[in-house]
C-alpha cells in the first residue's frame, strides 16, 4: 500500500505563513522556523541570576531559613540577639537561628571563660572570626557594639521627688532614691540609696536613710562570689542612730535576659546598731553576727514602663533587733528618653525594735509611698 500524504488540517494559515508556496511540507517547516526565531530573542531576555549587594555600613544576618537581614546589631543575651531591621523594626531572633552573620563595625564579644574581645564579627555555620582570628562560635557568650571602654560599663539613675505644703499646715516631704551600677561579664557592682525627710508644723517627722551596695564575682555564666556587701541605715524614729551590715557571701542569677533579671544571694555577715536612746542601765550599741538573704527583680514590661522588686532579710540577735527586712516595689514608667515617672512602695520590719529611755517601743512596721521624677545618667 502506498503510504497517504502528510495533511495539515489548517492549510490555509500554513500557506499564509509560506507566503504563497503551494508545497504544505515546506510551508508547515517554514512556520516553525519561524516560531523558533520569535522564541529565540525571548530566551536571551531572561534575567540575569539573582544577587544582593551587601551593604558595608549595615549588619547583616542569614537565618536557618536561609532568610537575610540587613541592620544594627544592638546585643546577644543569654542566646538571644536583639535586631534592629532596616524595615522590620525591633526584632528577638534566637542564637542557634543565625546561620551567618557579618558586622559592618566593631563589636565586643564576651566569652564563656568571661574575657572579652573586640573586633569585627563574622560567622559561618559554627565558626566564628574575629577580625580575621578564627575561634569556635560555642565560645561566645554575649555581643555588645563598639569597643568596651569604662564608661561603657557604667549606669546610673537619680529620683527625687518634693511635697510642700503651706497655709494652716506647714509641711515639706522630701524623697531621694538613687542607683549606680557597673556590669561587665566577669563581674558586678550595685550600689542603691533611698531616703526620705518629712517636716510639719517645724518639728521633724520623718528622716530615714538607706545606702546599701554589694560586689559579685561570676565564675560561671550564673554563679557567682560576693566577696562583700554593705549597708548603712539611720531612722531616728525607730530608735537607730546607726545601723552597719558587713558581710560576704553567693549567688546565683535565676534569670537574666534583656527583658528580665532575677538574681538571689546571701550569706553570713557582722552587724553594729547604735541606738538613739536606751533605758537606764542598757548599752548604747550592739554588736552580732547575721545572716542576710537578699533577692532583686527586674522586668520590662512595656517598652516604656519597668518593674522592680526587691527583698533583703537580717536575722541578727534579739538585743540588735531580730528579725528585720527591707522590701521594695517599683514602677518606671518613661516620660522622655532620659525623664522617668517613679512610683515607689517601701516596707521596712524590725522584729523586736528598741526601747527608748522612757520606755516606748517604735512600732515594727514602717510604709513609705514615694513618687519622684527620675534622671538616666
């Protein structure tokens, strides 16, 4: 059987396409010639491969999921790293989610044998570079831009705080509180005061004074040696002229984040009280062995307002007092970047406090409500 001729079913495109030549084969090769060429020019146009350019005045991070972040390396605590994005703010990336990262200046990076280095960052996977100098990324423990100088190491805050009142009382209120603080990662100083001062009708009413501070020692991330603490105390009113705590001891940081801090420690100490008066054949002072407990609490919990909590418990002999404690609940609330509204609520307890010479006995509970503007220094 002769084989049937090759039919295009739509002869008449064909042969336009073939511009007039009646042989449908060639006009069928001819129309795609035609398609390739027209294709030709668009596959030439493809785009070329996909490329960022970095940026050397930015931060940059690659996340796990292969995600990149341009931006402003501000921390890394306790395995998170605070980010602030070109575009996306304020961000919280876990640590073991960075898969790369570059610095575009010079960071100071803690260590987890608590020394610090400074220099350019980059990571790759689980090594690390310091400018150049290749270390293992599990070495680092905290990240803090720019070179660490001792100022750098330094906060402080001052709150004060006045009521004065005139016409048919005479009365003034005056309120200080006042904190200092050095952080570095291998050690710790506090240092808290807080004082309050009442006059009405002329006669003073109230006038205590708290100066407490205390050094610690990390050797490890958490723990850590408290080499001293100190306190000095004055409240006439409750019949102590002067109150010294002298005393060493540990601690442990329960947790301590960017957001929040929980830190408990304590241990044996030397206490002194002179009294302001005392009964006929009674000494002026005494002198014993204490035991304190101190716990201190922070937490942002807006980005314009803190919480503060603290409690510091003496347990010294019967003839200095006893029992005692001091706690203390805060609130900072920001008013400029600088400027703070304080609200402070004070608990002082002495057990078993002194009687004066004519035989009364200061009651044990004291509460204080302290409002004040504050000063970041």
């Amino acid at each position: 059987m002769k084989s049937s001729p090759i039919r295009i079913s739509h002869a008449p495109q064909a042969s336009t396409v073939a511009n007039g030549i009646a042989n449908p084969n060639l006009a069928c090769l001819l129309a795609i010639a035609a398609i390739f060429t027209l294709q030709t020019p668009l596959a030439q146009a493809s785009p070329p491969p996909f490329e960022v350019a970095v940026d050397s005045q930015y931060d940059w991070l690659l996340l796990s999921s292969n995600e990149l972040l341009k931006g402003e390396i501000k921390h890394l605590y306790d395995d998170r790293l605070e980010f602030e994005s070109d575009k996306l703010d304020t961000l919280i990336i876990d640590w073991e989610d960075i898969k790369a990262l570059k610095s575009a200046g010079t960071l100071s990076v803690g260590l987890v044998d608590l020394s610090t280095l400074t220099g350019q960052l980059e990571i790759r996977n689980q090594s690390a570079w310091l400018d150049g100098k290749p270390f293992p990324r599990s070495q680092i423990l905290t990240i803090i831009p720019g070179v660490q100088r001792e100022a750098n190491y330094w906060s402080a805050k001052v709150s004060l705080g006045a009521n004065l009142r005139s016409g048919n009382t005479s009365q003034v209120d005056y309120s200080a509180s006042a904190s200092i603080k050095r952080r570095t990662t291998e050690s710790r100083l506090n240092s808290d005061y807080i004082g309050k001062y009442s006059k009405s009708e002329g006669e003073n009413t109230v006038n205590n004074h708290r100066l407490a501070g205390n050094f610690d020692w990390f050797i490890s991330k958490r723990f850590y040696l408290r080499p001293v603490f100190v306190e000095y105390y004055r409240d006439p009113f409750l019949n102590i002229d002067t109150k010294l705590t002298l005393g060493a001891g540990v601690g442990y940081d329960l947790i301590d984040t960017t957001k929040t801090e929980w830190t408990i420690g304590g241990g044996p100490a030397y206490s002194y009280t002179r009294f302001v008066e005392v009964g006929a054949g009674e000494p002026e002072d005494e002198s014993s062995a204490a035991l304190v407990l101190d716990t201190r609490f922070e937490h942002e919990l807006t980005d314009d307002i803190d919480f503060t909590a603290r409690y510091q418990m003496l347990y010294g002999s019967e003839a200095s007092g006893g029992y005692s404690h001091h706690a203390l609940t805060g609130f900072s609330i920001d008013l400029t970047d600088i400027f703070d509204l304080d609200v402070s609520l004070v608990w002082d307890r002495t057990n078993k406090p002194k009687a004066d010479n004519d035989g009364a006995i200061p009651k044990s509970n004291d509460y204080q409500l302290i409002i004040g503007f504050g000063i970041d220094l």
